[in-house]
C-alpha cells in the first residue's frame, strides 16, 4: 500500500459531514493521537478500540477500510 489509512481518509473529510465515513474522516483529523502512518488494520482497530470515543459503531471503520482497500 503506498499511503497510510489516515491520508486516504483524509480525502473524504467535509466541513459539514453528509455521512458517517466522512464524520469519522474529521473526527480522525481532530485525534491528534490517531496511528497516522499505520496501513495495520489490527494496529488501527486496537487504537479505535481503546481510544475511538468518536466512533459510534466499528463497523463506520470497516466500512472505511473497504473503501481503503479497494483504492489502494
């Protein structure tokens, strides 16, 4: 994979969210301890696990991560 999870995420941030993807996306964005440089989707889930308050349901990072690796 050539770019970490977070930098594709990043492309789908909007300043008024129309979906959860994209308010997960500025929700990252604002976790200043959010894995930058991870491509592990272990390492990631443990992280959103444990520090993911912002997350309502895992399955918006799943749902993330499909589209991650589709385009990676």
């Amino acid at each position: 994979m050539s770019r970490s999870f977070y930098h594709f995420l990043l492309k789908y941030r909007m300043n008024k969210p129309t979906n959860e993807v994209a308010a997960f996306a500025n929700a990252a964005y604002d976790d200043h301890s959010f894995p930058k440089h991870s491509t592990d989707y272990y390492e990631l889930t443990n992280y959103l696990e444990l520090n993911g308050s912002y997350l309502p349901s895992m399955s918006i990072f799943d749902q993330a991560w499909d589209l991650y690796m589709l385009n990676e």
